[in-house]
C-alpha cells in the first residue's frame, strides 16, 4: 500500500463507526476532528465528507414537514366536522 492510499487512524476508526452503524460516535469523532486546528488538511476533509454525508436530506425533511402537516389539518377538520 503506497503512502498516498493509507487513512490516518482517526478517519479509519470513523469509518469503522459508520460501518458498525454507530452514526452518533462517528458524528462526535468526525466533528472533534474537523475541529482540531492541529490536524492535516486531508483529515479535516475526510471528516467534513463523513459530517456531510450524515446530514438528512433537505428534500425529504420538508415532506416529511408537509405530511404531519397535512395530518394536522386532517385532523382537526375531523375533530371539527365530526
């Protein structure tokens, strides 16, 4: 394996969180490590990629917005017609 194609042991350890579906431990990790000013560039934006790729979608929060909303109005003209 060349030099350029090894991960540092913080990514590699927050890949392996993701992987064992602990995605809160992998947040925390990633989001400590794109904190640390001391840590290479690589790093920061391998873990700002993990951050990135663990964000819900904006698409699918707003349908799920429009369906409780849609379910509020159900069922008040429900409680209210009933």
């Amino acid at each position: 394996m060349s030099r350029k194609e090894r991960r540092a042991p913080r990514v590699e350890g927050i890949r392996a969180l993701l992987e064992a579906g602990d995605h809160r431990a992998a947040g925390d990790a990633a989001r400590a490590l794109a904190a640390d000013g001391s840590a290479p560039d690589d790093e920061r934006a391998a873990a700002a990629a993990v951050l990135a790729s663990l964000a819900p979608d904006r698409a699918a929060v707003a349908v799920g917005v429009l369906g409780v909303l849609a379910a509020l109005v159900l069922s008040v003209a429900v409680l209210v017609g009933g």
